[in-house]
C-alpha cells in the first residue's frame, strides 16, 4: 500500500515522501496530533547540529490519536479509535522498555506520527471511547509520562505525603499536579511557578506560589520538577531547600546542558532523586482507565487545548508549528485531515 510520509528535512522544511506499507500488524490513519517541545526543538533546529544531521530527515510528532484501517490480527475493528505508543521496543530487557536502549522512539531517531497512515505492533495500540474528547486525547501521551513518574514515585516515597509540591506551571506541571490530586486527594498539592496567569489555572490545587514568594516556614515531602531547560537549576535548588529528610525528587525537566546539583543536601537530607522520561503501555492503559472513572478530569484538561490548527498541506503544518512557537502556555493539536 502507498503511503506518504512528511518529514522535516531541515529545520523549519518539511518534504513529501512515498513509502510502501505491508499490510500486517495494525494500520491506523491519524485523526488528531499534538505537539510536543521536543518536535519544536528540532523544527527550531536548537539541537546540536551533529544530532540534527544524523536524524533527519524525520516525521516528527509522536503525540497522536488515530482510527484503526486495518488490524490482520483481529484485535481491533476498522474505526476503532485508539492511542498510539510511540516507544517501539525491539527486544525485552531487565528494565522498563521505557528505559531501555533497545527501543526506538517516534519522532526520535525515526518516523513520527505526521503521515497518511501508520503501521504499529497490536501492543503498540490501545482502543479509546468514542466519546473521549479527541483534542485532549491527542496527548494522551504527555499525560501518560506523568502517570509513569506518579507510579514509580508511589513505590519508592516511603515518607509521608501530605505535602507535595510541583515546580513548573507549565504543560506537565499542570498534567502532573492533577494527577497528584486526583491519585492522592488527601494530601495537598502545591505549585511553585513564575507566571501568574498560568498559576491562576490551576484551580484544583492547594496552593500557588511565585517562586520569588514563598513563606520562610514552608515545607513539602516530596517534589516534582518539572522545568526543564536551564530553568531546572533554580528550581531544583529551591526544591532542595524545601523538602523534608528523605523525601523524593522527581525529575521530568528535560535540559540541553549539565545542571549541577547541591550535593552536600542531598546527601544531608537524605534524599531520593529519580528521573522519568517517556512511558509505556500499562502507564497508556492506566490513563485511559484513570479517564474513564474520573471524565471531569477532561474539564481541566481542556484548558490546556490553546491552539486547534486543521491540517490540510505541509504549508498547514508549518504555520502550526509557528503559532506553537509563539504560544506562551498550553498545547497546540492538529486536526490531522492528511
């Protein structure tokens, strides 16, 4: 089967190509994409330019909503809509697949998720509700990374939770911090970011701090950062500084550059710091069950929606990479009408 795949070839130039596609395994057409800051860092080309010359030219996306076409193994029906797992492991490991080198991830290293149609493994898949909304559905996988960081810190925190805080108010500190409190409704959750406006949204929270104004006396047990950036230094001392004796750190902020840690404190307190990144199907499957049980979830969701672009060429495309460009909060998902 012909199938046209559209690739950025250079930063900010996309190209048409034709691929063949067999028809085995599960074919999916992509129906609503979103976004991610690791799609614009290469279509910005703010990666190393060794890194951008070994991977592209690539698909980007790997954040997407589709409806099944074909499934030869009977699984699936033709129309079933699904979210798609961008991690493709290759062999099994001793340590989540998530982790391991032996995995491949779309829109990283190969093809992502902007093309005609998409062929995955049945284990690659995981059929949503209709009545799912479709524009948050589509970063199913954002929120998913979230779920797998909430688990794993669930396991190891061996100190009270009746206090965490999250730092950052962006994206995924919002998806975080919701998670948190619908996982852990008695304790408080607390944000600590820069931006007021974003602050004021999230609604659902214990308590909003501007970074610059937190009460001296202030404590939590556990924390989540989730900056990013050359952000991650400060926000990672403030959270040293704060947190109880053996309490967890929580790392998701993704840096291009080394970001140095005070080790004497931690060593001091304590303190476990563990790092997330990326997620697999039982953290897929685990927010499509959390969605179901909790739909007001989606009303919360929903305010992160802040672009809808409608994706009909690759001049489209472009133009929906821009105006994410320039947008200071939320996400930005196409309407994928390829």
């Amino acid at each position: 089967m012909i199938n046209i795949v559209y690739r950025l070839k250079s930063p900010k130039f996309f190209e048409e190509a034709i691929d063949e596609i067999e028809l085995d395994g599960v074919i999916v057409r992509p129906t609503y994409l979103s976004i991610c800051q690791a799609d614009q860092r290469y279509y910005q080309g703010s990666r190393p330019s060794e890194i951008l010359e070994k991977k592209l030219p690539m698909a980007l996306i790997h954040e997407g909503i589709g409806e099944v076409v074909f499934d030869d193994s009977g699984e699936f029906e033709s129309g079933d809509k699904v979210v798609m797992i961008p991690n493709t492991p290759l062999e099994d490991d001793v340590c989540r697949l998530n982790y391991s080198y032996s995995s491949k991830f779309r829109g990283s290293g190969f093809d992502g998720f902007t093309s005609d149609l998409i062929k995955l493994d049945s284990d690659r898949v995981v059929k949503i509700p209709d009545d799912f909304d479709p524009q948050v559905s589509a970063f199913i996988e954002l929120i998913s990374v979230a779920y797998q960081g909430i688990s794993k810190f669930n396991e190891v925190a061996i100190t009270p939770k009746d206090m965490l805080g999250v730092w950052g108010d962006g994206n995924l500190g919002f998806i975080t911090a919701l998670l948190l409190k619908e996982k852990f409704p008695e304790s408080k959750v607390l944000i600590f970011g820069k931006h007021l406006d974003n602050l004021n949204l999230f609604s659902f929270a214990d308590g909003v701090y501007q970074i610059h104004n937190v009460p001296d006396d202030l404590a939590v047990d556990h924390a989540f950062e989730c900056v990013g950036s050359s952000a991650s230094q400060s926000a990672i001392e403030q959270i040293i500084d704060l947190i109880n004796p053996q309490g967890t750190v929580n790392l998701f902020g993704v840096s291009e550059y080394p970001i140095p840690v005070n080790t004497r404190m931690v060593l001091e307190k304590g303190l476990t710091i563990q790092g997330n990144s990326r997620s697999e199907r039982e953290d897929f499957v685990g927010v499509v069950e959390t969605l179901k049980q909790n739909p007001e979830l989606f009303e919360y969701l929903e305010k992160l929606v802040t672009n809808i672009c409608e994706i009909n060429s690759l001049n489209d495309l472009k133009e929906a990479f821009d105006k994410d460009y320039i947008s200071a909060f939320g996400k930005t998902v196409l309407k994928w009408n390829k």
